[in-house]
C-alpha cells in the first residue's frame, strides 16, 4: 500500500504530517540523530552530515544506510494479511524449480535510456524473474543495487504497461508455466554509490515528475541566454551554432625538441589517419603510439603551464589545442578551422573567475582514477573543457537554488547530462566522429572532443521527462553489501542482484567525477572488486563476495530463491562466485543464459562458462529440511534427505529447438559435487564415496537419459519428453579428465566402440587444457572407469561394476596423490604438472582426516589457474586455510 493520504495529510510508519516537507524534515531531524551510529556501519559514504541529510529524502531514501527498514518491514508483513483476505496472495505460495529458461530482452528503454551508468540489467528481465519467484506483497532485496532496475520491475510489476504485460503473459504460457500475479512488490536497494543510489532513487519514489519538465526547461532557457553566445561562430559572416570542437595534442620533436599539432601532421584528411607523420621543423619521422615500425621513434608529449582558479594553484599539463569545429548554418552542418574570434572565447573562458563555488576534489588513489597524473590531470573539475564547466557549472547553481523534492530530481537530469561533456570524449578521425569515452576508463585520447553542453542538456530534458510507475514500496540507501545491515534475519523473501566482477569496472573511480557534484563520495573499503591499488586481489575479492552472500543468506527466508547475474569472461571469477556462495549455506540449483542459448556443459560449468550473460538459480534449504539433516547428520540417511530436497529444487525438463534438452544439475557427478560441497560448507565430514553414492542413487531414484529424478518428477518428465521425444545430449569439449570421463559416458552409452573407433572421436573432442592440468591416456581413462568385452570393444559397466571401478580408480589417485604430498613436503619448488582428479581425491580425504595442512600446502605448490578455476579444490582449500 502506498503512504495513507487523509484530508491532505500524510501517513507514514504510524505518523501524520500535513506535507511531504514536513515528512522531510522531521525524518530528516531524526536521520541526523542517528548518524553517529550510522557511521559506524561499512559503507557509510565519504561526505559532510549536511550534504548527506540533504541529498536524503528519509525515510524512502537515505544518503545512507537506511535505519528504517525493519520498521517498513513489520508494516509491509501486516498488508500481506490484508492482500490474504482479499485473494491477492496465497500461504500455500511455494516454489520448488527454478525458471530455467533463458530470458532476453532489448535496452532500449525509456528507464534504461534516462541516466547511462557502467552496468544495467533490463527491468523487463528483472520482472520475469520477481514475478516467477514472488506473489504480491512479497519483500524483495538487491544490495548491489547499482540504479535501481530491480525496484523499476517491481514498481512495473504493480503497474505494468500494457504491451509488456502481454509479452511477459506469453512468455509463461509458452513455458507451460501457471499464470503469475501482478500487484505490488516491496523493494529494498542499496547501493554503495551515492551517484547510483540518487539515479535509483529517481527511478523508483515519489517525485515531482509533473514540475520537472516545466523547471528544467525554465533553467535550460536561462542558462542558454545567458552563455549561449560561447558556441556561437561565423562562417563568411554568418551565425553558427557549435556543435561540437576537436581538440588535438601537441607534440615535442624528439630531434630538435620543436612543438606541433598532432592533428595536423598525422590527419591530412578525415578519415585517413597517419600512424607515422614528420616533425614541421627538421623532417623527422615518428609515432604517436607504440605499435607499427619498432625503429621509429615515439613523439613526446608537449607540456604547457596553466593556472587552475578553482584549486589555486599552476599546474603543468600536457597540452591541446582546438583544431576543428562543426557547426550548424541554415539547418546544414559544416567543419571550419578556429579563427580568431573562436580562439578568443578559448582564451576569455580560460580566464573566467566564474567558478568559486565549484565542487572540485583531487582525484582518489586507485588503479585508473589517477591515470592522467602523469599528464597534469588532479582535480575533478581539471577534465573539463573551461567554456564546457562555465555552462555546467552555472546550470548546477541554479538546481542548487530549487526546494528539495525538486532538487533531487533535477541532479538526476544534471548527472545524466555529463556523460560525453569530459575531455575523455573522443573523436575518431578515421570514423569521422565522436565516439563517447573509451568503456570503463578515464582515458584521454590524443583528440578529445568538446560537445556543446545545451545539446545534453535539452536531451535530457526529454530523457528524463519519465511517464513510469512510482511509488513508496521501493527503499534506497547507500550501504555496503558486506555489512550485517539493519534487516533482520529470514525476512527477505526474494533476492536478485547482479553483483561486481572481479576486475571488470571499477565503480568507485570512475564515479568519482560526477559524485564531485553532490559532495559525497563511495566509500570504496569495502566495494567488492579486483583493485591492485586498494590491495584486493582475487583472494580478498572472493572474501568479500563472501561476506555479500553471508548477509544475504542471513536475511532470506528459510526456502527463498536468490538469483545472481554474472557477466566476465574470467572462469576464476566464475567459480570465486559460486564458492562464495556455496561457503555462505546457498545451494545452487541451475545456471541459465540472459539473451543467449544455452550452451552445453562446458558453456556452464566449465573454465569457458563466461562467454555470456548467466544467472544462477540458488536456493536457502527449508527449516525442515535443516531440521531433519541435523536429527539424521550422523548417518548415511542424512545424504539421501539432501538429494531428495535438492532433486526438489531442480528443473525437471529443458526444451530447445523442440527438442528435450539434458539437465547437468541432475548427473551423478554434479549430485555429488553438491553433495560433497553441502557437507564441506558445514564442516561435516563426507559419509559416502562417489562408487556407493552412484549405486544408492540408483536404487532410490530413477534414471532417465543420464539424469535422476524423484518418483513424482519422472512422470512429469516423461510426459513432457513424449511431447519433445528428440534428445539433446550435453555438448561437451574435453579440456578436463572429468570432461572426458563425461564424454566417453555419453559416446559409449549410445554403443560400444573398440579403441580404435574411439580415438579419432577423442582427438576431435579434445580442447584447450589448462596449464598445469595432466589428463590421462585415453587407454587409462577407459581402463579406470568402463569395461571391456570379449570382442575388446568398451562400454559403461552397470552400477555394482561401476562401485567396484569406482574404488580401483581412488585407491590409484590417492596413490598419485602421496606423490604430491612428498613434492609439497620439500622446501622449495612449485608443482608445476598435476593430475586434477587426484588432487580432487586427496583434498577430500585429507579434509575427512582433518590434515588441512596438507591441502593448504599442496594447493600454495599447484598452478594457481587450476586452484581458482576448480570449484571443488577451491572450496576444500578454503575451508583448509580457516582451520589451520
């Protein structure tokens, strides 16, 4: 439900206020109490109480960790009563299966469209996912919040637009899913970015979208007849407008040390860029850039000595020059070379004493925010062109002038318009154009491009002038995703989130420019990516996703889903993320494509399974599952619970093309995995050897295709494979041995083949091997784990056959494994060749006889590649280095 309004007045949490300023203020009164506390929390943001308070709308959005949450929590408990008795919602409500189907959708939205920002998931996609997993009235979380499309798919979710709600009605009954309810969702979202936590904010609560279009034009109109005339010029006389000026770096004469324009000796014409040009004064020939002739000799830099009014102080920067200026005349675009009267303007606006209100703060320690140091590049306002920061910075006087409901927005509209007006814009001469600063960088190129700021800004205006769904059942706060937050336990209902990866963005740095502008900065301590310069590496990365997924799985409900984007193209950030979440108590049930097709096992599970969009489907057990494990912890009886509720949470049957499609969570390997992973993230030993694990799967489940099922799920299976008889087999690439064991299975259970009829099917299959990763002989292979018959041709041997090579085939990878243990046990040395089944083995013996040393030992000796890029050896060496 959304705040009550009575005669005008205002209901929020219990409380009646005669306008929202005085809702405003008297939160705003009570966040200011709070803060000290606040503050004391991980993330708390790096700026003064007042910029903080004032940029908050309490309790909706706090600049902040939000210190209302439970208390909408308990009130939003209350109206799922409400939403019970008027038949909105059931407490039957369960899901068992996760979606399981790969979901796409097109960016190109409105909401998606207003703000750019470094990463968007689609609300389109979001909402697919809420409405699958919720009912109305259900709590939804997103700490990695980012601009809010998880609060716009809920807030879509209670008003969605016809022509989407149609598409997402279809998708389902495509699917053969029941039909899902729309109505409200609550959405908490935090953020460790102020800059995002403001755009979320925009996009979800309550704001004065109906003044926003007339304020924003009056503030445009105002601004542009007031400094307008700067990207004015003349061609023969007549008026232009200024679209856009290149800018171009000078260089220094490696020879004679005499200074030119790169733009006029490399670029004779557009589109054709020289990657050598001569010097104007002697003659000699260079380089811009390393590539090309390794004995012609780079150009240097030209540096020039400026006076910065904003930080008081000379600066020696390298130096540009304005080379080209496109322009308008008579509703036709020219190019002309600056004359006098342009070179002027350049001059005067250098000179402005303008800017003595103008927010400006030395760039942070980091691996990119401090690339331009070397070039003369300090301050927050020094990346702006001064007649581009004249105009921003009188449009941003005026939004300060405006009341608080207002003001926020029109921030949203002021930062949304900066994107292309830095010096990191670029020109492409060989393209002919502008193309936007270099993706996740604060890169400048040799010919940076100024943009008229009135062409953003009117954009913008149309942009942001948002007929979308807005409402209060949406929280905003700034806060970290490793901090024990202020939501109580097992109150959460729903998760989606799409977390950092790695060393993809970093945030915090390349955010820092436009949060200049609100005076509040991320506090990055705790901002989970790779970051040399923050002293996070691949181990405090995972360490810190760990922490992300405890928090996580300490707010979900016990039986709640959690799904996870994930987008890298590194395998050991892939597994960092499923190990923290396995670590954390999550289970995981499937990983599906974004807006790809699904790709085989390798595609999922395997060092390549980051050639795409996925989501991984997890699930916190039940606490009568959690119950019943405990009673039965110390008996075989215990395994077979876990397998039962998690052949529960599995897909029961894939479609593609027509065709059912095999499920990978359902092998017996990947059983066991789980399994194995279950018992290790509770400290518990393994009671069970992969050999009797395959033998009593058999005798009390039932096998389809390769893929176990409980009694009630294979019919269903059955009955929907009879729809779809053809049978899409896992597509696998052996670049492991477990891949080939895998392999060998699905070649020799269609028939038996002798060796020699299956050697060149083996060679074609073979992929890329990891470095340091040993696969055996094929003959050993097939020796370990299938049988022969009296013609010599191999097969699959049956269950007991199987248990029995099963032990055979330990008993020689432990024996390997001694072998690793003497190399470990020598001071020095890494091993640099293993056999990654044997240590696979040997880790989990040395775990069941608690010699964690051995293991820590072991996994320091070992290529790092095969310890970060094995989900199994990373998990049991984890585990290792906290007991030891």
């Amino acid at each position: 439900m959304e705040d009550i309004k009575v005669d005008n007045k205002i209901t929020v949490l219990g409380l009646t206020f005669n306008t929202e300023e005085d809702r405003r203020n008297y939160f705003r009164e009570e966040l200011r109490k709070k803060l000290p506390e606040l503050k004391q929390m991980e993330g708390f943001p790096i700026g003064e109480d007042e910029d903080i308070l004032n940029l908050s709308d309490p309790p909706y959005y706090t600049a902040c960790p939000n210190p209302w949450l439970n208390d909408f929590i308990a009130k939003w408990e209350e109206e799922k009563k409400d939403l019970e008795k008027n038949g909105k919602r059931s407490s039957k409500f369960e899901i068992k299966e996760p979606l399981a189907f790969d979901i796409d959708s097109k960016k190109n939205h409105k909401v998606y469209n207003a703000h750019s920002y470094h990463t968007k998931v689609p609300h389109q996609i979001i909402m697919k996912y809420i409405l699958y997993y919720t009912q109305p009235g259900d709590i939804i979380l997103d700490n990695f919040g980012g601009t809010g499309m998880t609060g716009v798919a809920g807030n879509y979710c209670t008003k969605p637009e016809n022509s989407e709600k149609l598409k997402i009605e279809s998708f389902f009954k495509s699917k053969g899913i029941q039909k899902q309810e729309f109505g409200p969702r609550r959405v908490i979202q935090g953020d460790l970015s102020p800059i995002a936590s403001l755009i979320s904010h925009s996009h979800t609560n309550v704001s004065p979208l109906n003044e926003f279009y007339d304020k924003a034009t009056e503030i445009y109109n105002q601004v542009f007849s007031k400094y307008g005339h700067l990207y004015k010029t003349k061609l023969n006389g007549v008026s232009a407008d200024v679209n856009y000026i290149i800018w171009s770096e000078n260089l220094s004469c490696v020879a004679c040390g005499s200074q030119f324009n790169y733009w006029e000796q490399a670029v004779p014409e557009m589109g054709n860029v020289l990657s050598e040009f001569s010097c104007p004064s002697c003659g000699t020939i260079m380089k811009k850039s390393k590539g090309g002739n390794k004995n012609t000799p780079l150009a240097e830099k030209a540096f020039e000595t400026v006076f910065d009014s904003i930080t008081s102080s000379s600066i020696k920067r390298y130096s540009l020059s304005p080379v080209l200026i496109n322009a308008t005349i008579n509703g036709k675009r020219i190019w002309k070379k600056p004359e006098k009267d342009d070179l002027d303007i350049v001059e005067n606006c250098n000179s402005s004493d303008v800017f003595s209100k103008t927010p400006h703060f030395r760039m942070p320690e980091g691996d990119e925010a401090r690339r331009n140091d070397k070039f003369g590049f300090y301050y927050s306002n020094q990346f702006y062109t001064s007649r581009n920061l004249i105009i921003i910075n009188e449009f941003y006087e005026e939004i300060s002038k405006c009341e608080d409901g207002l003001k926020r927005y029109l921030l949203k509209w002021f930062t949304s318009s900066l994107n292309r007006l830095t010096l990191f814009n670029r020109f492409a001469p060989n393209h002919s154009r502008h193309v936007g600063p270099m993706a996740n960088t604060l890169y400048i190129s040799g010919t940076p491009t100024e943009i008229s700021p009135f062409y953003f800004f009117e954009q913008k205006i149309k942009e942001n002038t948002l007929n979308i769904p807005l409402s209060n059942n949406v929280l905003n706060q700034i806060s970290s995703a490793t901090s024990k937050n202020l939501i109580k336990d097992n109150s959460i209902d729903y998760i989606f989130t799409d977390p950092p990866f790695g060393a993809n963005i970093m945030y915090s740095e390349l955010n820092f420019i436009n949060e200049g502008w609100l005076k509040i900065h991320t506090n990055n301590f705790d901002e989970a990516i790779c970051n040399n310069t923050q002293g996070k590496g691949f181990n405090e990365y995972q360490n810190l996703m760990f922490k992300s997924f405890k928090e996580y799985f300490r707010v979900l409900k016990p039986g709640g889903w959690i799904n996870i984007e994930f987008s890298n193209t590194s395998s050991s950030i892939w597994n960092a993320i499923q190990t923290s979440l396995v670590q954390a108590g999550f289970i995981v049930s499937q990983v599906h494509a974004l807006n790809k097709g699904r790709g085989g096992l390798m595609g999922i599970i395997g060092p390549v399974a980051v050639n795409q969009d996925l989501v991984i489907a997890c699930y916190k057990p039940t606490s009568e599952f959690d119950e019943k494990f405990r009673r039965n912890q110390d008996s075989i009886v215990a395994v077979w619970d876990f397998i039962d509720e998690h052949l529960k949470h599995l897909p029961i049957h894939l479609v593609k093309e027509n065709a059912t499609t095999a499920i990978v969570e359902r092998s017996p390997k990947i059983l066991f995995d789980r399994l194995i992973a279950f018992y290790v993230q509770k400290g518990l030993p393994v009671p069970i050897d992969a050999g009797a694990f395959q033998k009593g799967l058999r005798e009390r489940f039932i096998e389809r295709d390769g893929m176990f099922f409980t009694n009630e799920q294979v019919q269903e299976y059955d009955k929907k494979k009879a729809e779809n008889p053809e049978f899409i087999q896992l597509s696998i690439l052996v670049s492991s041995e477990q891949d080939g064991v895998l392999w060998l299975k699905n070649v020799l259970s269609e028939k038996s083949l002798a060796y020699q009829d299956i050697q060149p099917l083996w060679m074609q299959a073979l992929a890329g091997v990891r470095k340091g990763d040993v696969i055996p002989e094929l003959a050993d292979i097939l020796e370990e784990n299938f049988l022969k018959d009296e013609q010599g041709k191999w097969y699959v041997p049956d269950p007991e056959n199987e248990a029995d090579l099963e032990k055979l085939r330990t008993k020689r990878l432990l024996k390997q494994f001694e072998v690793y243990k003497t190399e470990a046990a020598k001071p020095k040395g890494k091993i640099k060749e293993v056999r990654v089944e044997a240590l696979r083995a040997g880790f989990k013996q040395s775990y069941q006889d608690k010699d964690f040393k051995i293991i820590v030992q072991i996994g320091d000796r070992i290529p790092n590649n095969l310890l970060m890029e094995d989900e199994v050896l990373l998990q049991f060496y984890d585990i290792a280095c906290s007991r030891i």
